[in-house]
C-alpha cells in the first residue's frame, strides 16, 4: 500500500480531479474596485489603538505542524519519497463530507495531496477546522468573540473573509487576499453595531435576484434580509467549490452593506 501510495505522489494524482472551474480568471480581475471599497468601509471600525492587530504569516507545511492535532476532520500522513521533500506536500486523509460509513461502519476518508505546502501562506495563529477541495482548501479561525477568519487557499495565494458572529450565523463583512510574499497581514474590525442594525433594515429582492439568481426559486423562503442570510449560509453549506462559496460571501457582504 505505502509503494502504490508513494506512486501516486510521485505522479500528483492524489486530489488531481479539479472540477471546472473560472476561479484563476475570476481572480485576475481586480476586486478592490472604489465601489467593493465604499461597501466594505462602512462595515469596519475607525483603526484606533484599541482595535489594531497584525497576525503574521506561516508556510502551510509549519501551520499543519502545530495545528494538526486541534483538526477533527483532516490527519496527515507521512510518507517518504525519494527525491521529494517532505515538507512540499501535504498528503491528508480527509473524513467523507457526506458522512459516509463503510461497510465495516467506520467513517469514510478519502487521500488528499496540497503542493507547494512549504512556499503557501496561511495565518500564525491556532485554527479549529480545515477542509479540502477540488481547487483549494478552507481553515478556519476563531481571532476574538467579533472576528472569525475564513481562508481559502488558492493557487495563487490566500484569500480572508473575515466574519461577524451574529446571532450564531457568520456574517461575511470584508475581503482580502494575501499574495506569497506577504509577512503579516492586518486584521479589520467590524462595525457590529452597524451591521446588526443593517440586517433589520429592508431587504432589496431584486438586486439579490441579480446577484444570485438561484434566489428566483426560493422566493417563498425569502421574506427580509435575515432570512436571505439564513438561506444562503444554508446554500454554502452543502457547496464544495472555492469559486461558489467565494460568491456567496461577497453576496452576503453586499446585503449587509
């Protein structure tokens, strides 16, 4: 098993299935438009130093080191190959995002390869989950009781989205990507109360039919902005595509705006 296992490494077929995608193109387009920028602002605090923080940055393969043991959902699994470093790629046994159980009722795991771990950026701090796609991976942090961090890792670095527990629901409120070389990355603060009192006030159904037109067949389910945030988060739940989820944020984060 560990010699088929090593072959298949070697050939980078572990994870290789990448669904279709325009994620790379999407992300050559420039996202820090005026416009994106206006909405987002009115969703932070004015720095102060009361609400200033820099979070550095670690390669993935360092992360995964420290931080395996708190990741229920993900074990890595170690393998020497000759000729590769063991630090380049991550290989992971992921538990089934169905829930499947085997024949012998054990819970189903499927092999997982992340290259360029060693050269890829991730946040220097704890993280309490991580998941794997087809085209990229997602970790989690819990940075305070108003901030939860939500990364995904891309090809071409790491994309923040950072959230606002409200009422047991994260509440998407700013994006912002992290290139390779970053070091450190800073951390906005949200203007919970603004976005709080934002989520009360009239919903625009047909600007989020244009935003999401699926929206069209749920119309019954839709009544204000609460419940349009309930049933996009219930959407995102059961996506397993990085472009899908991303849209959904910025949905999300226009509502609220």
């Amino acid at each position: 098993m560990n010699d088929n296992l090593a072959q298949i490494i070697q050939n980078e077929q572990v994870g290789a299935e990448t669904p279709a995608t325009d994620f790379e193109s999407h992300e050559n387009e420039d996202v820090s438009t005026q416009e994106a920028t206006s909405i987002e602002q009115t969703l932070l605090l004015e720095p102060t130093p009361e609400n200033e923080a820099v979070v550095d940055v670690i390669m993935l393969s360092d992360w995964f080191e420290e931080n395996n043991e708190n990741l229920d959902r993900i074990n890595r699994l170690k393998i020497q190959v000759r000729g590769v470093k063991t630090d380049e790629r991550l290989v992971c046994s992921v538990l089934d995002p169905k829930g499947e159980i085997d024949e012998d009722n054990h819970p189903v795991r499927h092999l997982e390869l992340i290259k360029d771990a060693n050269v890829f950026p991730v946040l220097d701090i704890p993280g309490y989950d991580m998941d794997i796609y087809g085209n990229g991976f997602q970790i989690m942090y819990s940075f305070n009781e108003d901030i939860v961090l939500k990364c995904y890792g891309i090809k071409t670095g790491l994309i923040i989205i950072f959230c606002c527990p409200i009422n047991g629901q994260l509440i998407p409120y700013k994006r912002m990507k992290v290139k390779k070389r970053d070091t450190n990355v800073t951390i906005a603060f949200p203007n919970r109360q603004y976005i709080t009192s934002n989520i009360l006030s009239s919903l625009d159904l047909e600007g989020l039919q244009i935003q999401y037109k699926q929206v069209q067949k749920e119309l019954d389910q839709i009544t204000d902005k609460q419940s349009a945030i309930t049933w996009l988060l219930g959407k995102q739940a059961g996506i397993r595509d990085i472009n899908h989820l991303l849209q959904i944020d910025d949905i999300l984060t226009w509502l609220i705006a």
